[in-house]
C-alpha cells in the first residue's frame, strides 16, 4: 500500500491506496484543514490513527508521496503559507515508511494531470497539443504555483519553481492601475499578489475604490466575492472576478509564451474548480493570447481547467 498527500496551507489531503489498471484506486482517504494542526507530523498522527481504526494498527506502507505547498530542497519542503517543513527522512523514520518522497505540489499536480477523470478536465481553449513540447502548470489556491512538463528521452519531466512569486507585469490600463494600489500599499506586486484567494478580496478591495464606490470597501470572504460574481447578484464581485479571470490570463499567456507551451496549459487549484465557468466566457482566453506578435501561436495551444481537488494527491501516488 502506498500513502499519498496533497500539503497546502488551506487544506491536507491524504490517502491510503494502490496502483490498479494505470490509475490510482484509494482505499481510505481524509481531508483536513492545516489551520486546525500544529504541524503536518500531527495531521499524520491523526490519519494513522483513523486509519488503523483502534484495531491492529494501519496496513504496511511501502511507499509515500507528499505533493507540498512551497520550495523542495532535498527531499524536504519548507512551506510559504504556513510555519511549516515537511521533512521526508524524518517522515520515513518516524512512522517506519521504507520510501518517502517530497515535492512541490504543483510537481505532484503536473504528475496527477494523466491519470484525472476525462470528466474532470474541462476545456477553456481548444487546441492541438504537441506530445513534443513543454506544458505549463499554474495551480491557483491559497497562492499561486507554476510548474513545467518537459519532454526529457520521450518522458515528460516536471521542473517545479516559484514563478507565482515573480513580479505581476499589467497588459491593461485596468491592470496597472491594481499594479499600482498594490504597490503604494505593499511595496512589490508578484503574481500570488493578485493571483490567489487573498488576491481576489486585494481586487475587489480596489474596484471598491474606484468610480461609484468610493471609500473603504467591506471585508468579504474570497469564497463569497466568487459566490456573488458567479450568480450575478453583487456587481462589484462579478467585476472584481472578470478583472482577476483577466490578469489570470495575462500571467498564464506569460508563461505559455516563455515556455513556447505547445504541449498545453492546465489551471488546476481550488479557486481555479470554482470560476470555471467564468474562464470559458472569453476573458481568460483575450487576455492569454494578446502577446503581439505571437498571438496567433498563442491562439493555438490548448488550455484546460482541471476541477478535481484531488489531482495533487493524485499525481504524489503517482510519483511514490
């Protein structure tokens, strides 16, 4: 039996499962929320427990893959969003694990991608793909993770990175004017500045300033200003979404372009699930092809929204 986990500063998702027919089967899975631990050895302390059930104790692992929000060196993760290391020796030695395996989520995310549901991809613009040339990743959440698929000897091969944290270069006189109030307030604006839930309630906090609504903007939720934008009934969060699904598509269009991503882009993540509808409308798709002069190569690689949440924990399985 192999243990597989998705690490985010939100949400942990482990599970306890096999290899069967190319595709990861689970047999015992858990969710929990990071906010509520210590550290992650204590949320697998809580998982083992539940796991064996008060009974014998868990099934004998022969393996572990933990797919972790933040910066890999080694086999051992320091986390951007929460105080936390994930430490795959100490894992191993801990809880008598022979091989445990640590990566960047969005490696794992990059590496959950083939074996997703067909139903749980969902295209945002269509296009061939080049089984030949490189794919991007960009995983919106909590932050923002970017991640590349290379072919290496007729493999694709995951090159993790912190392109989330790299500065937010604005295409529009919209997008400098929010480039500009993030910078007046907080000094440098990257990426994950706009990019991810706390970038969302950023957005809708400076439209609440602009024209008809002046003054300091209420404190929302990022689940509530994508609720209200979503059905409609809040103007100001359906601006604040068709403003962040924009800047979502300058950034990804960066990215395809600096990798000349013929192989495909896929926005996984947990905000990405929820705005799919709104990635479709043509927004996204304006905003990731005007990269004059390659527009029209931009126009032809395939984007696609992956809506599973479980695609991280997916793709460590796989890579344990």
């Amino acid at each position: 039996m192999i243990l597989a986990g998705d690490v985010g500063a939100t949400k942990i998702l482990l599970e306890v499962g096999e290899k069967r027919s190319g595709r990861w089967e689970p047999a015992f899975a858990r969710r929990y929320e990071a906010a509520g631990a210590a550290s992650f050895s204590e949320v697998l302390e809580t998982f083992f427990d539940e796991l064996g059930g008060g009974g014998s104790g868990p099934p004998r692992l022969t393996a572990a893959g933990f797919g972790v929000a933040g910066p890999v060196s080694g086999n051992r993760a320091k986390m951007t969003n929460r105080p936390w290391a994930v430490d795959g020796d100490a894992i191993s030695e801990r809880f008598r694990v022979p091989k445990v395996r640590v990566v960047n989520d969005l490696v794992a995310c990059a590496q959950g991608i083939a074996w997703v549901a067909p139903r749980e991809s969902v295209s945002i613009q269509p296009g061939r793909a080049s089984d030949t040339d490189p794919c991007v990743v960009l995983g919106v959440g909590t932050g923002l993770g970017i991640a590349y698929l290379v072919p290496v000897d007729g493999e694709l091969r995951a090159v993790p990175g912190e392109g989330g944290h790299a500065g937010f270069a604005p295409a529009t006189r919209a997008q400098m004017a929010l480039w500009e109030a993030i910078y007046a307030s907080a000094g440098r604006v990257s990426a994950e500045s706009i990019l991810s839930g706390a970038g969302l309630a950023t957005v809708y906090s400076f439209l609440h300033g602009q024209g008809a609504h002046p003054g300091t903007a209420p404190e929302l939720a990022p689940e509530r200003i994508t609720e209200a934008g979503l059905d409609g009934s809040d103007p100001l969060c359906r601006a604040a979404l068709d403003l962040f699904v924009e800047c979502l598509g300058t950034v990804a269009g960066d990215h395809a372009l600096a990798a000349m991503a013929r192989g495909g882009v896929f926005l996984t993540g947990g905000v990405t699930a929820k705005i799919v509808t709104r990635l479709q409308d043509g927004r996204f798709r304006e905003a990731f092809c005007a990269k004059a002069p390659f527009s029209a190569l931009l126009m032809k690689i395939p984007v696609r929204a992956i809506t599973s949440e479980r695609v991280g924990v997916i793709g460590a399985a796989r890579l344990a």
